[in-house]
C-alpha cells in the first residue's frame, strides 16, 4: 500500500521537500500531498528592495502550483490542528487529513501586536503590504533620523536589516540628502549582530559610513504620537522613521503544542531534523525551534536531508546517520549597497568569514533572485 | 542562595550565545517588580553578556553560583 506523506506549507522548505520526494518515490510507494495557506508562493527575499523601488510588490509571487511537480497533489487550506497521536491534522475547511510521514514547513509569521504601539508607529519590509507602504514612506523622506533595528529575536533573514541599513545610507546618499539624515541601528544584544565574526565586518562598515549603533536594545513598546520607541534596557529614541523587524511566531496551531513552545517553534533535532523524537515527524526551514538563521537556503540545506530519510523509511533501508544528516549549513548573501555584496557562509563547526564586498557576488545574488524559480523550489539545485 | 525564593528559573545550558541571555530578558520581561529569576548557562559568552546586560537595563544581579553538573546560576531581581 502506498504511504501517505503530508507536507504542511508550501514555501521554499515544503516545496522542495514534495519536489525531490515526487522525483525520488514511485506511485506504487507514496502519495505525496502539500497543504497550505495560500495559493502564492512569495519569494519573500524580493520584499527587500521594494522600499526602495527596486522591485514591484505585484511581481514576487507565482503559483505554488507551477512549481510543484506534477505528482504531488497541492490542498490550499490551513491547518487548524495537528493530532500525533492519530496521524493527523484538520484544516480551516474541517476537513482531516491522515498521514503515515509528516514534514512541517509552515515557516514563521510576523506578530506586530507583540508591541505595544509597533502598528502605528514602526515600519517593515516583512511582508510585501507594509515594505510597499514603506517605499511610500521612503520617497517622500526628506531627512530626519530613520531607527533602523530588531523588535524581537528570533526573526528571519538575520541580516535583512543589516543590507537594509546598507541600502538606506546608499538611498539617501544619492537623493542628496544623507548630510540632513541620521541613521541609528539597534540590536537586542551587545554587538550588531549575533555572529561575531559577521559583527565586526557589519560594526567597522557602519562606522565607516557614519551609522551609528544603539546596542541591547530590546524594544518595548512604541509611542507613535510622541515619535519616541523605548527599550526594556529604560533607552528612548526619537525617530522621524522608525524601520523595526516585527517579532516573529510560528504558525497558530504550533503556539503551545506539545511538539512546540509558546511562541509555536518546533522542538527540532539539529542533526536528524526530526521533531520531539517522533520517528515519522521532521521540520526545516522557519519552523524549527534550531539556532540556525531563519533563512530560505537553511531549507534548502536541510530539505534532502528530510527526503532521504522518508525514502529510507518507506524502502525499509537503514540510514547511516553520519551520512544523512543536516550539518547547520547556511549561506546568505549581504546586500551592501553601491552595487556590491559580500556572503555568510557557515554550519555548526565553522563561523563565517565574510570577504570584502565585490560587484561579482552582488550579480551572484542578482542572479540568484532571477533564477529562484526554476531552480530552488523545483529542487534542481 | 538561603532566604531569597526564585520565582522562575530556566535552565539554558545546551543553548548557546545568545540563547541564555534571551531566556534571561524574556524571563525579567514577563516578572513582577521584585521578583527574582534565574538562569543557568554553560556558555563562556554569558558570563559578560549577562551581568553587562542586568548593569544596563538596571536591574540586581543578585549571585553568579556554580551549579551542580557544570555551568553557573544567574540570579537576578527586576528592579524596575
Ligand atoms: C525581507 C526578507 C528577505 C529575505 N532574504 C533572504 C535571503 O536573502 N536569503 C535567504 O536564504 N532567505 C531570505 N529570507 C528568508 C526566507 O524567505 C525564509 O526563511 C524562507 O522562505 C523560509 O522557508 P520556509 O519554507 O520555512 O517558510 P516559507 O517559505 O515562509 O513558507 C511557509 C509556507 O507555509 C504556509 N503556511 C503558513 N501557515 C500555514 C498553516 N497554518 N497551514 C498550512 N500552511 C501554512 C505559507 O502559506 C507558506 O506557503 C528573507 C525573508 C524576508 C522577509
């Protein structure tokens, strides 16, 4: 009998998960399903340069259909409830599905309620709506101090508000009004950013174009009418703009599940990927409660560690665990502005060594955007 | 630490920079003024990050104790 394998979210980690499964199981071994909220698949790295103008909000989504293959069946629906005791889970429609493999993939989601005043008075780029209100907000800037920083840890893309900052001094530099402007980076901890080796490069570039840094800044609540956003650590900042990363959940159903903590990221195994010791449940990508970075190429790493496991598995085969195993690999471009970039490339053993930043790896990360989907969803690459 | 009664304590050893020192903001962000905390760590970067990040937001640091098995205890009242 075939096996039931249920992928719940359509992203970049479930789609290449289905993908590479599709490619690798008969008919006769597995069907496979992905169930998911939205019909859109967003290529959410493109939500960057929208502030700015580089791209149009309408043209960083395609159909989560297109790039799927044509074995895996698509259900647009959200999970409501996960049951793994009995192998299943209800979606919105109450309808339920069964399942004999699990693959959760339902990514992360921004909680602007978290803080007090972030509605009203931050901007993001977190999601394509508010970067396009940004871009608004942006074009009719005409100097003043734009707080650019982290309202919650974890969030995805660490370093999306460290090329952010880059982009912006690059931005008001060429609007001609860099000299009337003040940029103020905030981090929640004691240096701008959590990996020291990508700190250093990040903190000597700021200081070389003049950004200046307000550390262990764990923001608190904001005060739009006052224009002032406050910390825990009892520091106030005025801001003209205020660009703040909203905290991040995982999907509803997750928040407080066993399988999960309050905020709904599941417990993960770092290696296996497997969840809460289950032999049939794994996760990857935003979902994973694992300190690696919410980033989509941490999916891309992670997800054929995934596919062979449940090849294996249906096939009855054993897997060599030291062979088949997800070794915290991640590697992220950093935009740096004026046409260049450099790169985090790391895993658990190896911190980033990022190299100066060249014209080359901007066009690697240009391309990279170009060729997302016929090459990373698709699981080609 | 005789006389004085945790209210909530985490363990974050496994959990490395800045693992503990978010369970300890999470921790103070969710106490009552007065309450005491903990949080034990076994990673070398807390034993900076911890105590320069209670002198900033103002709050005690009560003790820094080794505990049983490895890794350390520290304890901390919400001032404010
Ligand atoms: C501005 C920005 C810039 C970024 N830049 C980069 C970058 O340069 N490089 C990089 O590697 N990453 C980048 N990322 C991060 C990257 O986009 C995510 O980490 C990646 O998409 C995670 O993949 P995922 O499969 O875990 O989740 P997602 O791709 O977010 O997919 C989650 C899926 O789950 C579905 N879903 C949600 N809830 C439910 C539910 N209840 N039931 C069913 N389905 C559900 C959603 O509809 C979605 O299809 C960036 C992100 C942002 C916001």
């Amino acid at each position: 009998m075939a096996k039931n394998i249920l992928i719940l979210g359509g992203g970049t980690g479930g789609s290449i998960v289905a993908n590479i499964l599709a490619r690798s199981l008969s008919p006769q071994e597995a069907s496979i399903t992905v169930l998911t909220a939205s019909p859109q698949h967003v290529y959410q790295p493109y939500q960057l340069y929208i502030p700015f103008g580089y791209q149009d909000p309408r043209k960083i989504a395609r159909s989560e259909r297109s790039l799927l293959h044509r074995r895996v069946s698509l259900v647009v629906d959200p999970v409501e409830e996960l049951d793994v005791k009995n192998q299943k889970v209800v979606c919105r429609s109450r309808k339920s599905y069964p399942y004999d493999y699990l693959v959760i993939a339902t990514g992360s989601t921004v909680d602007e309620e978290q803080i007090p005043g972030f509605k009203e008075g931050a901007d993001h780029f977190y999601t394509p709506e508010a970067a396009f209100v940004l871009y608004e907000k942006l074009q009719n800037f005409n100097g003043g101090t734009i707080v650019v920083g982290i309202g919650g840890l974890p969030y995805k893309c660490p370093v999306a508000p460290v090329e952010f900052t880059f982009m912006l001094e690059e931005f008001l530099t060429k609007r001609g009004i860099r000299q009337q402007s003040e940029i103020i980076y905030t981090f929640p901890l004691n240096d701008v950013f959590n990996i020291k080796t990508a700190a250093d490069y990040i903190k000597a570039d700021f200081d070389k174009r003049n950004i200046k840094t307000e550390l262990f800044f764990n923001l608190a609540e904001i005060h739009p009418e006052k224009k002032i956003a406050e910390s825990i650590e009892g520091t106030e900042l005025s801001y003209d703009l205020l660009v703040m990363t909203p905290p991040h959940k995982g999907a509803p159903f997750l928040r407080g599940h066993e399988i999960a903590d309050a905020d709904g990221w599941v417990q993960t195994d770092r290696h296996s990927l497997k969840v809460a010791q289950l032999e049939n449940v794994w996760s990857l990508g935003d979902t994973t409660n694992l300190p690696v970075s919410k980033a989509g190429s941490t999916a891309h790493f992670q997800a054929p560690v995934i596919a062979k496991q449940i090849c294996a598995a249906i096939r009855q085969e054993t897997v060599d665990s030291e062979k088949v195993k997800y070794n915290g690999h991640v590697a992220c471009f950093i935009e740096s502005g004026y046409g260049k970039a450099t790169m985090l490339d790391f895993d658990y053993e190896h911190p980033p060594q990022p190299p100066p930043p060249t014209e080359f790896i901007h066009f690697q990360k240009l391309a990279l955007n170009k060729f997302y989907w016929y090459l990373i969803p698709k699981a080609l690459i | 630490m005789e006389g004085i009664k945790i209210t909530k304590e985490v363990d974050a050893r496994g959990s490395f920079c800045p693992g503990p020192l978010m369970e300890m903001i999470r921790l103070i962000r969710s106490a009552q003024v007065g309450d005491v905390v903990a949080v034990i760590s076994a990673d070398e970067g807390t034993k900076k990050d911890l105590p320069a990040w209670i002198k900033k937001a103002k709050h005690e640091l009560i003790a820094e104790e080794p505990v049983e098995g490895g890794g350390t205890r520290f304890i901390c009242r919400k001032l404010h």
